[in-house]
C-alpha cells in the first residue's frame, strides 16, 4: 500500500487536529470516570438494587453508547429488566409506545448536560416518581441537578465530535453495570491495554481503503451493533461520505441490492462468536466475495465483552479520523450542527 499523502501524512496519534488530540485523551478519561463510578459505588448499587427496571435514555451518540452497553448488560445482570429509548421519543409524548413507570431507575446519558431532549425526558421521569441517575461531564448542568444522583464524566470540553466523552460514557455506564472492573489495579490494566489495542498504525494502514469507498456499511451484532451506529455517526460528521449501520441480517435482507465493488463492508465483531453466530458471518463474507465487495474485518482483541466493547469504541474512533483526513474531508466543529441545529433548542417548548 502506498504511503498516506495530504493531511494524513503530517497526522499523528494526537493531533494536530482536535479529533486527534480528543481521541488521544480518551484511555485518560475513562480511567478518571471509572474511579469516580468506584467511589459512588455504594450508592450506584443501592440505586440498581432497588428498581424495577433500568431505563437507558439517550441522544445522538450517547444513544450509541447505550445501544453498545444495552446487550453487554443484559448479558451480566440478567435479573434485571433494561429498556433502551430515546430521549427525543419520551419527550416528545412517548412516541415509541412505552412509558416511565414510578419504579424505573433512568439512566440518562449527556456530556453537555444540557441536551434538550434528555434534560425534558429525565425531567418527565422525575415527575412520573422514577429516579434518575445522570452521567454528564458537567456536575453543576441542569441534567444533574434533575438526577437522584449524577455521575461525573472525565472528559471535560469537547470541541470536536463525540469520542472521549463517548468513551467515558461507555465506561461509565459498563462500571454501573458491573461490566467492567472498577478497582484501580483493573482499571489501570484497562487503560494500558486501551492504549495497545488502538493503534494509530492500524487506523492508517485502512484509511486509504475506507477513504476510497463509495459507501461504507457497518454491520454488527449486539454490542457491535451499536458500535457501529458510532462509527455511522462519526462517518457523517467527519468522513462526510455515504454509510449505513445494521445488522449482518439487516444488510443482506434487503441493503445488500445497494451494494457495488466499490463499497466497503466494516464488519465488526468480538473475539468469540458461537458456532451458529461464526456460520452466519462466514456465509456472508462467502456472499461479498461473490459480489467482489471488500470487507474490512475489525475484531476485537480483549478477551472480556466489557474491555472489548471499549476498545472496538476507541479503534472505531481511530478508524473515521484517519478515513477523514485521508479523503481530505476532515474539518473541525461542524459546520450544520452547531449553525442551524442548535439554535432549535426551543423545540420542546
């Protein structure tokens, strides 16, 4: 493969651009955040304890960060009934069919704090007698002043997209679940291992591929699907070129008829699937090669789904910067979002 040019190749790990440098901050972060899950464990887990169900509310990427943390939870406390929604959708009238019961535990999920729409739906569960438990960056938000209890992010200031927040967030909400380890050995192993598993090096080696694709198409199960609903976000921000996230079964139901030599697949997955689950990928990768369609296989290397589900987050991150600069579409904060979306932050009356 030829080596980078343009942007790229004056790139490094941490910069110079502020994705980089974020992105660079994230094993710091999470270390930060999963000491502070730590010290408010006691009160985490009498919260936990006690309801009837856990309710995940989130927008935007945080809503990838629930939709990643979701099956991984599931999995570890299967006692436990967990409900994903949408901030927007219980704000705007409960428009998904479901509803905040008195005994739900929310956990809603803002850096900021002061996202419209999570703010109004924990401010709607806290009237319907549910508590509340925040995870912010920002201790003193109108987010955390509405929760029962607020557990502070370490991400601090993000001027770019969404990626050390992300990846505290999705500590954050691992360490409630009691998906990750919160003591510091453990956490001090994780963030080590963070560090060797993303690799900019590898991000790299991709990005010539991924830069050149007409469409990418992330696909995952579980877990990995929400990944890849992260990665689909990050695309759209900064890679600024077509993508589409889905199942494995979602794309060959029916997506799979869009698709040309001239995409590229990114399929994700964990270190160890069933036998059944190992058979499905196969006879899809079997399907692409027919339609000669490259796939880019990123498949995680920790062995325990909580620490694999951070570092698919952290190398998914490393994957749409360096796609980015490689295409030369990279552009610091944004140039929509910021102009013509917020400004409608009065949607909700």
């Amino acid at each position: 493969m030829a080596a980078p040019g343009g942007p790229l190749a004056y790139a490094s790990a941490e910069g110079p651009d502020a994705m980089g440098r974020e992105i660079a901050q994230g094993p710091d972060a999470v270390e930060a955040t999963l000491a502070a899950v730590e010290a408010l464990s006691p009160q985490i887990a009498n919260l936990v304890a006690e309801a009837g169900r856990i309710v995940l509310v989130g927008t935007g990427a945080s809503l990838a960060v629930i939709r990643i943390a979701a099956p991984l939870w599931r999995t570890a406390r299967q006692n436990v009934s967990l409900l994903v929604r949408q901030a927007t959708e219980i704000a705007l009238g409960d428009l998904d069919g479901a509803w905040i019961e008195a005994t739900d535990v929310v956990v809603a999920i803002s850096q900021s704090g002061s996202s419209p729409e999570t703010l109004a739906a924990a401010r709607l569960a806290r009237v319907a007698g549910a508590r509340v438990l925040a995870v912010t960056a920002h201790p003193d938000s109108a987010l955390a002043s509405t929760a029962t209890l607020s557990v502070p992010l370490a991400s601090g200031e993000e001027t770019g997209a969404a990626t050390k927040s992300a990846l505290a967030s999705l500590a954050a909400v691992l360490g409630i679940a009691v998906c990750l380890r919160t003591d510091s050995a453990s956490v001090l192993g994780l963030r080590a291992d963070l560090g060797a598993r993303a690799t900019w090096t590898e991000a790299v080696e991709a990005a010539e591929l991924l830069a050149g694709a007409r469409h990418a198409w992330m696909l995952g199960f579980g877990a990995e699907e929400g990944i890849a609903a992260a990665a689909n976000l990050l695309w759209h921000e900064k890679v600024i070129r077509p993508a589409t996230a889905a199942t494995p079964s979602e794309f060959r139901h029916g997506l799979i008829e869009s698709v040309v030599p001239q995409d590229v697949v990114l399929l994700i997955s964990a270190l160890d699937y069933g036998e059944r689950t190992a058979g499905y990928l196969d006879r899809l990768r079997g399907e692409l090669r027919t339609l000669d369609v490259p796939v880019l296989e990123l498949r995680a290397r920790a062995l325990e789904p909580g620490p694999a589900a951070l570092e698919l987050l952290f190398r998914v991150q490393h994957l749409a910067r360096a796609t980015a600069l490689a295409a030369g579409t990279y552009r610091e904060q944004f140039a929509i979002l910021r102009r013509v979306v917020k400004p409608a932050d009065n949607l909700l009356g």
